[in-house]
C-alpha cells in the first residue's frame, strides 16, 4: 500500500520536475559551461577559453558601474517598497480609512496591472524636458530652477528610473502586506488599545512583528527584482547617458545581442545569478534563524 501511494505521488512530481529540469537546470548548465567559452551568435564552434571571460569580469569599469547602480535600485526599492509599502498598509487597514480602504487599495494596485512599456512610456512624457508634466509642474510652482533634462542628465537619470520602478510595484508589494495584516487577530490591537498603546506604538509592537514573515518574502522580491531590472532602463535610457544607467541585465543585453560577444554575456548572466542566489541564501537563513529562536 505505502509503495503505490509513493508511487503515485512520484508521478505528480515527475512533470513538475521534467519543467524544472528543461526551463531552469538545463539553461543553467548550459550558460556554466558557454561562460567559459567565446562564440558569436553566427559561430558554429565555440573556443574554450577557461576562466579569460572572469578576468575580463574583474577588470570591466563598466560591471562595477552596473553592480553600483543595482545596489542603489536595491536600497531604495527596499526602502521604499518594501518600508512605506508596510506604512500604506497599515495607514489602509486602519479604522479611519475603513469606508474609503477599496478604492484606494484599487487606486495603488492599478499601476501593477499596466503594461511596463506603456508605463515608460508615459515616463518619457513626464520626463519630457520641454512639455513634460514634471518640469511644467515646477514652472508652475515657481521652481523652474530644478527644471532640467531629467533623464539626459548623469546626476538625475538613475534616480528617475528608479522613481518609475517605485511607482508601478509599490502597490503590490503594498496589497501583500494588506492581506498579511487582515491576518492579525484583532484582539491583539484590542488589548493594546486597553492598554493604553497608540497607534503608533500598535504598528511597532503588534503590525511590524506579526508581518514579519511577509517581509521576508517582500525583501527577497525585491532584492532579486532590483538585481534583474532590465525593461525600466532599456526603455528608457538604453543605459545613456553614457553608463549612468547601465544595470547588470542591461550590460548583459547589449553584450550578447549588440556586441555579439555571447560567452562574456553569459560570463555576466553567471555574475547576476551568483548575486542573487547568494543576497537569497542570506536573507532565507536570516529569516530561518530568527524563526528558530523564537
């Protein structure tokens, strides 16, 4: 009895492992091995060349400039994201905002459903330096002096990209944290009321530890989101001006299709899956670790 129920079960795991062997394992085996070679799209034998592609890893100005602007994306997303996402849910959920909570769930949830390309594409107009709305804004307010070329300009291009990451996927991140908050036993906030606490103290000492598995979660999305964004600056910028706005994936993009350099694309698709395997690996045994003592 107990062998045919483990062979059932086995066949239930066969297709999921047959997709995960086909979709992820086999292309990573395959991009550890073409790291170490140099080939071009057009190339019918790749020549190995060992460890040249991590040498020239090392030493590319160009990578160290891509990992800079990842880690800025990465602290900001989490900051932003991931602290006030928590904030705007709990601001939701409270009492005072119960009548007009839906709509404004549905109101911070609607840039999540928009196509990214439209998004930066109304972007493009609201960076617009000569009839954007951002710069027309300011006009208007009397700050024409911050006016300038938004996205043109080293100094403002990252953080304008990163303005727009924000922007789309705060809602979701904000909805996670709604529904782990529903999740909350309301008599925990009763008898911190009784207690005297405000709601200040209820979101430190009650909110903040009760979610602390969603934030987890949230963390690792967007740590991994941060290290792997490619649509924002590619439509965007295109990486300009200059490097300025070159992230990992982007770098990688331009590698392999633009450059035809296919074995040091896969060298730094290598790179951005080491990052992030490792920023996961540390988050989940912090996370694993706190559970434990607890």
């Amino acid at each position: 009895m107990n062998r045919k129920r483990n062979l059932q079960a086995f066949c239930f795991v066969i297709p999921a492992v047959l997709i995960l062997g086909i979709f992820v394992y086999f292309p990573l085996v395959n991009n550890i091995i073409y790291s170490f070679q140099s080939f071009s799209l057009s190339s019918i034998i790749k020549e190995w060349v060992g460890l040249e592609n991590y040498k020239a890893l090392l030493s590319d100005k160009t990578i160290w400039i891509c990992i800079k602007n990842n880690i800025l994306y990465a602290i900001i997303s989490i900051i932003i994201q991931v602290g006030f996402g928590l904030v705007l849910a709990a601001v939701l959920e409270d009492i005072a905002f119960r009548k007009f909570a839906p709509f404004l769930r549905s109101i911070y949830f609607i840039p999540t459903v928009i196509s990214l390309t439209v998004i930066c594409l109304l972007f493009e107009f609201v960076y617009n330096p000569q009839m954007g709305l951002l710069n027309s804004f300011l006009n208007a307010i009397g700050l024409d002096n911050l006016s300038q070329v938004w996205l043109g300009n080293k100094k403002t291009a990252m953080l304008s990209i990163i303005a727009v990451s924000q922007w789309q996927s705060i809602g979701y991140v904000t909805m996670l944290f709604i529904v782990a908050i529903q999740k909350i036993p309301k008599d925990l906030y009763e008898a911190a009321e009784v207690d005297g606490a405000g709601k200040i103290k209820r979101f430190f000492y009650i909110t903040v530890p009760q979610v602390r598995q969603m934030f987890f979660v949230t963390m690792m999305l967007t740590v991994v989101g941060a290290f792997t964004v490619f649509n924002e600056p590619y439509i965007l910028t295109g990486g300009g001006p200059g490097t300025a706005t070159m992230v990992l994936s982007l770098y990688m993009y331009q590698t392999g299709f633009v450059k035809n350099n296919m074995g040091y694309a896969s060298t730094i698709a290598m790179l951005i899956f080491v990052i992030t395997a490792v920023l996961s690996s540390v988050q989940f045994l912090t996370y694993g670790t706190e559970k434990e003592e607890r």
